[in-house]
C-alpha cells in the first residue's frame, strides 16, 4: 500500500507522462503489437503465402504487445520493460531498411507483398521508435 506521499508522487508521474494523440507509449505499443500481428496474418492470407517469413511482423508484434501490456500491469518493470520494446522496434525498423534494396536492385520480379510489409516495417518502426525515444527524453527531462 502506497502512503499518502507516494499516492501524490504517482498522481504527479501519470500527469507528467508522455502522450501522443492522448495516449501513453505503451497503450500506443500495445496498439502497434495488435496491428503488426493482424498484418502478418492479413498478408499471409492475401498472399497465400506458405512461408513462415510472412509472419515476420506477427512474431514481432507479439513481444511488443506483451511487454507493452506487462509495463502497465507492472509500473515498477516499465523502464525496463520499454526499453525492451524500442529495441524491437529498432529491430523492426531495420528490418525494413529492406525495402530500399528491393528498390535500388532494379529486379523486376519483386513480390509486392514483400516490398510492402518491409516498406510497412520502415515506416511504422521509425514512427514508433521515435515516439519512445520523445518519451524517454521527455520521462528524463522531467525525472519520472
């Protein structure tokens, strides 16, 4: 149980918190971990894809939702566990520095499925790590 003090001092730290469009980083995360696993299996589908690669963005999706949904359950975990989650956007987001190489390769057998999760992992990835990145600065700044 939280005294008095500490009541205030979490009151103050959940009004100071970072926000983009009105929402915390990890509800934002948990958002981004449902849409990546949606896209993984929507692509798949569409595709017919019979490779396991389609569901790249699913398999990533899937710890950012979990490590998202753990740092709201678990406060005391948050930093740690979101630092876990902007290294698997970097992750993501390398993954779709791909897509330049489908452009600058000149093939003109490229699956357009491909091209798109990667270009969707590019820009996506980049957005999201630059959110946590804004909120880290901004957590510090304030010393959250």
């Amino acid at each position: 149980m939280l005294s008095k003090k500490g009541n205030e001092k979490l009151s103050e730290n959940i009004k100071n918190e970072f926000k983009f469009l009105n929402r915390s980083v990890e509800t934002l995360g948990i958002f981004y971990g449902f849409f990546l696993i949606l896209w993984g299996i929507v692509i798949s589908f569409i595709s017919e894809s019979s490779s396991l690669t389609s569901y790249i963005p699913a398999f990533l999706g899937i710890p950012i939702l979990f490590f998202c949904f753990l740092s709201l359950k678990f406060s005391n975990l948050k930093k740690a566990l979101m630092h876990i989650v902007v290294l698997i956007s970097l992750i993501i987001f390398l993954g779709g520095l791909d897509f330049l190489r489908d452009i600058f390769s000149f093939e003109t057998n490229i699956n357009l499925y491909v091209s798109a999760s990667k270009l969707m992992m590019l820009i996506t990835g980049l957005f999201y790590l630059f959110i946590c990145i804004s909120s880290f600065r901004h957590n510090r700044k304030n010393k959250i």
